[in-house]
C-alpha cells in the first residue's frame, strides 16, 4: 500500500493557577477568582464543582492576573482552559472555594461601679460590656454628647442629670455596624438627717391618761428604725410612734437610725420631752376679813381675802355677796366699802389644769358687833378669834356646843406649816376664853390658828400688824 498522511499535533493551553475566592461577609456581592494568566485566544471556562459558572472569559495575553469575576454561590471552583482554534483543552492547576461567613450584631452595656444612683462627689468608674466586639473594639467615650475618653474604662464624678454614653466599632468578622449604650445618672446631694418629736395629747396631763409620742424624721432613708428611750438609756419601743401612760417628771427621746444613702450621719436624737403629770386637787379655801367699824347695824369693812392651800397655779376667784355674784371681782381680794350686819360672802376658787376645773369654797359672815369674823363651822359650836387682824395679843372665846368639860387644842401655824404656838386648856362646860399673847418679836404677816378638840375642829386666819 502506499501513500502519506499528515498529522499535526496542537499544543495544550498554558496551565496557569487558580486564585482568589475565600470567604465573604452574608448579604455581600461576594469574592473575585483569578486566574494567574491568561493567553490571547484562549477561553477559559469556570466550573462550581462540575457546574460551569457563566460564559467562558477570553484570555488577553497580557502578564497579569485575569479576573474570572465575582462569585457569591459556595463550593469549590475550578477552571478548563480552550484553545479556540484547536479546541485544544487543559485543566488549570489548583482550585479555590467560596464561602459566606454570618454577620454578627455587636452590642454593649455600660456598667457604673456605683450604679446610675450616686452621692454628690462620687467618682464613678464606668465600663462597656461588650458582645460580638472582636479583639481589639474602638471605644468612645461621651459626656452629653461630648466626647471624653477613648479607653475602654473612663472615671469621673458626674452631676445629677448627666448621659454617660459609649459607642463601640467591632472588629469581629462580619459585624453589622457599630453599637453603643446610655446612662442617666441620678446624684443625691449629702444631707444630715435629724429627727423631732411631739406628744398627743400634750405635755401636760391628768394622772392615768394615756399618752403617744410620735416621730417625723427627715432624711430618714426608704427604712429609718427608730428607738424610744425613757429617763435616759433604757430602750422602752421601736417604731414611728409610741404609747405610754407617763408619770410626772418622765422624760422621753427619740434614737433616729437612717438608712438615706447620701447621709452625713447615721444616728441622731431628737428634742427631749418632758411629762408633767397632774393629779385632780380640789383647793381649800379660807376667808380672812380686815373689819373696820360697824355702826347703826353697818360694818365697815376694809377687805376680804380668799386664802388657798392645794390649789395649784391656775386659779380663778369669783367674789359673792348673799348669794349674788359681783361683777369685776375675780381676784383674791376683794374690798368693800359699806356692808350690812349679817352679810354673807363667799368666794368660789377653781383649780384648772389637765385634770379639769375644780371648784373649792368658803364664806363669812359679817358680824354684829365688833368680836371678829369667824370661819363658818359645820358644828353646833359658835367660837370667835378677837380683834382679827391684832398685834399678837388676842382671845378665842365662846362655845364648843357641848355642856361638859373638854380639853382643847390651840396652835398656830404660819403659811408654811410651821409651829410657832400651841397650848392646851379645858373648856369648862363646854365654854372657852382663852387669851393668847405671842412674842411681840413675831413678824407680821398671815397665820393659822387651830381649835381642836373632841367635838370641835375650826381653823382661824388671823393676821398680826405689830
């Protein structure tokens, strides 16, 4: 057989390297692959696995990388290179694969070592707490609005009112933008608490009433304890108020524990309070008269005066004659003029204190001769002390309303009880008169006499005007 053929035998493309791809934020326009080269004349083909990727991208020749073009679907990619005139195809070395990478939110929360509630002058270390903020995130710092710091911690002592705010900027992989956080601080001034304390319902009380002291504090906290004390240390109750039947003389404070967060102190007292305590006292009343003259039946008269024992420090007077009161005459003296033989006058004295108003009374009777005005005795007896008022010399006559013998009792006593005279004499069928003579060094003045015997009881005041 004989005869030739030719056979021509084409090159392959140029293997070049695949580059590029990596991986790509979620929700981005994804990543470039690259051929390391390319050739005039040559197509080349990218394939996701086995899938090819878009049209095949004509080589230029030209030194430099030729871009394949941006990826965003995941896998690995390849490349087949073709010599459009041969058809002639090659494998280009290597692949490179695609990934999406998931953003991630930063976030942060500022934290105050005091929290956002501070006392005034407090210097406060503010910190961010920070999540998705890569390793090295950038801090920044505001005062309101202003920027303060670029640290990731920041001090100072902040005023009522202020934002402290921090913006972070992550850089983790695949944040999704900044973050930042606020706070409003709340400043308490520094203040000293006290307390005080008053009495319902009152100071001053009748013997047996119930009394309650009450407590108002002020910078007392959200929980203030309080501790009653009475007559000094001992701790008697707790709680706002308290309530006690007093004696007189008590005294009772109050021990005010505060729980205010910005308090210069924590425990004060208050004011003291005092309990005068008092007891129903009924006054005794007697009457001494300063008689002048009588004549035609008329006694000349130149004062009354109503004298009190146990009548306490309130006292009010009303003056009567027979019965009538006299208007104006409130005091304990009461002076008249021109009075009738017979007259009766009386006074009525009245206590008034926590107790109420108690009344006492007593009365005389002008007399129809010049023997004196008598204190009225509820006896049988009729007994004068003459002349009233006298210089120390005078004489208790009458009768004890008895027709036998009986020792009587005579003392004198001045206005604070004591003895300055005192004898015994008997009454001879139930008759006195017994004349007294004192030292006539006695000091004027007020006295008492006191005629007492088994039958009778009558007190005398008497005045001596040496």
């Amino acid at each position: 057989m004989s005869g030739s053929a030719a056979i021509a035998v084409y090159p392959l493309p140029t293997v070049y390297t695949v580059t590029g791809g990596g991986s790509y934020c979620a929700g981005g326009s994804g990543v470039h692959i690259n051929l390391s080269g390319s050739d005039a004349g040559v197509n080349y083909q990218l394939y996701n696995s086995t899938t090819p990727v878009g049209t095949p991208v004509a080589g230029t020749g030209v030194a430099g990388t030729l871009d394949l073009g941006l990826q965003t679907a995941t896998g690995t990619y390849t490349v087949v290179a073709t010599n459009g005139t041969t058809a002639c195809s090659s494998n280009m070395t290597g692949s490179t694969g695609v990934s999406i990478t998931p953003t991630v939110t930063p976030s942060v929360t500022i934290a105050s070592s005091n929290g956002d509630t501070i006392c005034a002058g407090s210097i406060t270390n503010f910190s961010a707490s920070i999540v998705n903020g890569g390793t090295a995130p950038v801090y920044t710092w505001l005062v309101d609005g202003t920027p303060v710091s670029a640290a990731s911690t920041f001090s100072f002592a902040p005023a009522d009112g202020q934002i402290v705010s921090v913006t972070i900027t992550s850089n983790a992989l695949c944040p999704s933008g900044t973050a930042s956080d606020a706070v409003t601080m709340s400043v308490l001034p520094n203040l000293a608490p006290s307390v005080t304390i008053g009495v319902a319902p009152g100071d001053t009380v009748c013997q047996g009433t119930m009394v309650t002291f009450s407590a108002t504090s002020v910078n007392g906290g959200t929980a203030p304890h309080y501790e009653w004390r009475l007559n000094g240390s001992t701790i008697v109750s707790t709680g706002i108020t308290y309530t006690m039947t007093p004696n007189n003389g008590d005294a009772v404070i109050c021990l005010l524990n505060s729980n205010y967060r910005c308090r210069t102190d924590t425990v004060v007292l208050s004011n003291t309070i005092g309990m005068v305590v008092q007891t129903p006292t009924l006054p005794i009343v007697s009457i001494i008269a300063t008689e002048g003259q009588i004549a035609g039946g008329f006694a000349y008269v130149d004062s009354f005066t109503a004298v009190v024992s146990n009548g306490g420090t309130a006292l009010t007077y009303q003056w009567s004659i027979n019965g009538i009161e006299i208007t104006g005459a409130t005091g304990p003296l009461l002076t008249q003029d021109i009075m009738s033989a017979n007259d009766v006058v009386s006074v009525v004295v009245t206590n008034h204190s926590a107790c109420g108003s108690l009344p006492g009374s007593s009365q005389v009777v002008v007399p129809m001769s010049s023997e004196g005005v008598k204190v009225v005795s509820s006896s049988a007896s009729d007994i004068k002390l003459v002349p009233n008022p006298n210089k120390g010399t005078f004489t208790v006559k009458g009768t004890l309303g008895i027709t036998t013998d009986e020792e009587v009792t005579l003392e004198i006593t001045n206005m604070i009880g004591q003895v300055i005279y005192n004898s015994k004499v008997i009454a001879h069928n139930g008759t006195i008169n017994e004349k007294i003579q004192l030292s006539n060094t006695i000091a004027n003045g007020m006295y008492m006499l006191s005629v007492h015997s088994g039958s009778e009881n009558t007190v005398f005041h008497m005045v001596i005007e040496q």
